[in-house]
C-alpha cells in the first residue's frame, strides 16, 4: 500500500491532488463568479443588430410567419421547420446583441477582491486536478 494514494476522495480528477484544494477552489470560484455578476447590469436598447442603420425585426419576423403558416399547413413541412427555426435563433441573436452590458461603480477593494476569489479559485482547482 506504499506509494499508492491515500484513499479515493484525495483523487479529483483521477490524479493524487488534494480534494481540500478542489473544494476551496471550487467555494472560492463560486463566490467570486456570485459577486461579479452582483456587480454586472444588463440593459437593452432598440434591435438593430444585422440592420445596417435600419430596424430589421421586421425581416425576422416575415420568414417567421410563413414558417408558421407552413407548419399549421403540414406539421412535417421541412420548409416550415427551416424557416421557423432559422427566424427564432435569428430573432433571439437579435435580442442578446442588442444587449449592453455594465459593470456597477465598485471600490479597488471590491474589485481586487472578486477578482482574487475567482481567479485564484479557478487556479486551486486546476492544482488540485494535476499531480503534485
């Protein structure tokens, strides 16, 4: 038994790295992903991506409804699928470019601070995962 591993619980990852690393890097990851995205704002404005100055919902939502109308029609309608699908991954591309995305006026400490949680986590969990 010398040389071997203390027990299957001191192995994430399959390696001899210590689960203690891993379960503090993981707490540490979570925190710091937590109060990051406490401190993001998301907003959104008019839809225009893919508009070239133009408002282009319209020529989303067009296809959409001969999409639909095909797949009342015959509910097999590869067509009616392909149209139906193609305006709504177009349509909800649409909706997350449109999004603007902030960062809340936070202190260096704040910063640094959630910074150090979740990268210094995300390293803890890689050390844990390799053998050492």
């Amino acid at each position: 038994m010398s040389g071997e591993p203390r027990g299957r619980w001191t192995r994430p990852g399959g390696t001899p790295g210590g689960l203690g690393e891993f379960l503090v890097g993981a707490a540490m990851v979570c925190a710091g992903g937590y109060m990051v995205l406490q401190n993001t704002q998301v907003s959104s404005g008019f839809w225009a991506p893919f508009s070239w100055g133009r408002a282009s919902f319209g020529y989303a939502l067009v296809p959409l409804c001969f999409g639909i109308a095909l797949l009342f029609f015959d509910g097999r309608s590869p067509a009616g699928w392909g149209l139906t699908l193609a305006s709504a991954v177009f349509i909800l591309a649409g909706i997350l470019m449109g999004l603007n995305v902030y960062f809340q006026q936070t202190s260096l400490f704040a910063l640094v601070t959630m910074l150090v949680l979740l990268f210094g986590g995300i390293g803890l969990v890689a050390r844990s995962l390799r053998a050492h």
